[in-house]
C-alpha cells in the first residue's frame, strides 16, 4: 500500500478492546479514541498506546489528521457520527447491524455518496475463508443449485441491568434481540451467497426470558428470488451452544458444524470429504484490511453500505 490510513475509533466495547483496535493499528495509524466517558477513553487509549482521547466523538470528526473513523458504539448511536463525518469528508466503517431501520441505513448511504468517501459495514463473517469456499462450490457447479440453507447460532446470554452489555436487551437501543446482534451476521452470508429474498416470515418470541424488552428466540423463513429457501433459528434461551451453516444442492451439499472455526464436510456423489478454512486469528483483521485498500484505492470496500441496507430490510420484515 502506498500509505497508511489514519484512523480514528468510536467507541470502546468488548469488540473494540479485543479486536477492532489491534486489527486498525496493524492495518494503519490509530491516532484517537473516543468514548460517552473520557476518563474510559483515556484509558482505552493509554492501553493501545493511542496518542488521543476523547470523552466526545466530534472531537474526531473534526480531527483534520483523521482520515477514517470505526464506529463501534451501540446500534441505535451508529447513524449520527457516520453521517456527521462523511459530511467532513471521512470514510467511516460501522459496527453492524448498520441502524435500527432501513430509513437510517438510507441516510448514511446518502451522506457517503454526497461527499465522496467510503462507507462499509462491519459483517466480518464475508471475509471468511469458509465463506468464500461456499461461493466457490455454488459457482463451481459441485453440488448443483441451491435448495435449502439453514443455520442455527444459539448463545446462551442473560446479564443484569447494571451489566456493560445490558443495552443489548433493550429495544430502543439494539434494536432487537439475538436476531438483531448475531443473527445478522447469518443472514449477511445468506444473502451473500443466495441472493435477495422475495418474501421473509419471521417469528421472534420470548420462550424463557419472557420481561424482556426484546425477543430471547427468532425462527425466520426466507424464500430466495433464485427459488432457494432458507432457515435461520437464533436465540439467548438454550443452553447448548451452536453455530451450525448448512448448504444443501441439487447434487450435494456442504455442511460447517462451526462457521466461527471453519471444518467444512462437503457430500457429493462421489463421496464426502472433509476441509479446513479456519477464519484469521483476529477476525476483524480482514474486513479492516479490505476497507484501508479501499480507502487507499479509491474504490468500494467489499462489504458495503448497501449490504448493510439489504439485511436491515430482511430485519424489519423479521420483526415485521
């Protein structure tokens, strides 16, 4: 690459600790942090040796060393800081589910467009190498045209109110339940790899934590334009743990008992066989790089504002 991104973070969660920092740091220059709370930014930075710190997110907008801000903040904060600095000229990579609503996803689009810089959504799941194989067998022909896909992502959650993750469980921040926050990533690859859906009927209920704000279960049918049906069951209620993605064909099909660690078993006529494509150690680390190549060449990130759009729509009819 010719030089490096500098970027400015937004938000300090468990994601951004882990994950997002380290991966824009060995990706570009992280120049500042910004947080609801500055000593919790001081902090952040002081633990990623961050040069900046913020208690509020304008400060880097208005950063003119700044080239590209990650949003990592609650769902339901994402639009006004994305649309705030496309405005001034920044390129912005936003957590995702990318709004609570399609309306909002629409005026973050426009304001990139408006002002010429990149928008991408942070569905790292498309980076995948996984993924891309499944691309590779649909395109290859090896199991014949898709019929059904169907994934399962069970996690068992459940944190008192006073918990740094308690906003996940209300509505008017999150925007849903585990639908909302990890059952998006699913539908990300769905569509992805099946194309738009025609009609969507989904069933969000509350099966065991029936006071809260937002659904504990989601069962969704999806009916693809290229005739394919999918299924996805989500949910914080069960105690087993799965991460299941099915993809069956004409003529075969391929099965991942954990998308988050990559084995694929693929069956076919002439047999099964079995394939490894574990995800980067730091899964993030592929998406940001893909974005700074984009911001370097002038040209869309893979994951895109309108990916992000396409599986808020899919949302809002789920939640209907």
């Amino acid at each position: 690459m010719e030089r490096r991104v500098r970027w400015g973070l937004i938000g300090c969660g468990d994601i951004a600790e882990k994950r997002v920092a380290p991966a824009l740091k060995a990706t570009g220059s992280l120049l500042a942090v910004a947080a609801s709370r500055a000593e919790r930014a001081a902090e952040f930075a002081r633990r990623h040796e961050v040069p900046r710190s913020s208690g509020d997110w304008r400060d880097l907008v208005r950063d003119p060393e700044i080239d590209a801000l990650y949003v990592a903040t609650p769902v339901h904060l994402h639009p006004e800081p994305t649309i705030a600095a496309a405005e001034a000229g920044k390129h912005v990579l936003c957590e995702k589910p990318m709004a609570l609503d399609p309306a909002a996803c629409e005026r973050m689009i426009a304001a990139a467009r408006a002002h010429d810089v990149r928008l991408g959504v942070a569905y790292y799941r498309h980076h995948y190498p996984v993924v891309t194989r499944l691309r590779a067998l649909l395109a290859s022909g090896e199991i014949g045209s898709p019929v059904l896909v169907h994934a399962q992502a069970f996690e068992a959650f459940d944190v008192p109110p006073d918990h740094p993750r308690a906003w996940f469980l209300r509505r008017a921040d999150a925007g849903g339940g585990p639908m909302f926050d990890f059952g998006c990533h699913r539908l990300e690859v769905m569509l992805d790899l099946l194309g738009p859906v025609e009609r969507v009927d989904g069933f969000p209920a509350n099966v065991r934590y029936r006071e809260r704000e937002v659904e504990d279960t989601c069962v969704t049918r999806l009916a693809f334009t290229g005739g394919a049906q999918g299924v996805l069951v989500v949910t914080h209620a069960a105690r087993e743990s799965r991460d299941t993605f099915e993809l069956y064909g004409t003529e075969g099909s391929a099965h991942i008992p954990v998308l988050n660690k990559g084995t694929l078993r693929i069956v076919t006529p002439a047999g099964t066989r079995e394939e490894t494509h574990p995800p980067h150690a730091n899964i993030h680390q592929p998406l940001i790089e893909d974005f700074t190549a984009a911001v370097i060449a002038g040209r869309a990130p893979t994951v895109t504002g309108e990916i992000g759009l396409a599986v808020a729509r899919v949302i809002e009819a789920i939640y209907g």
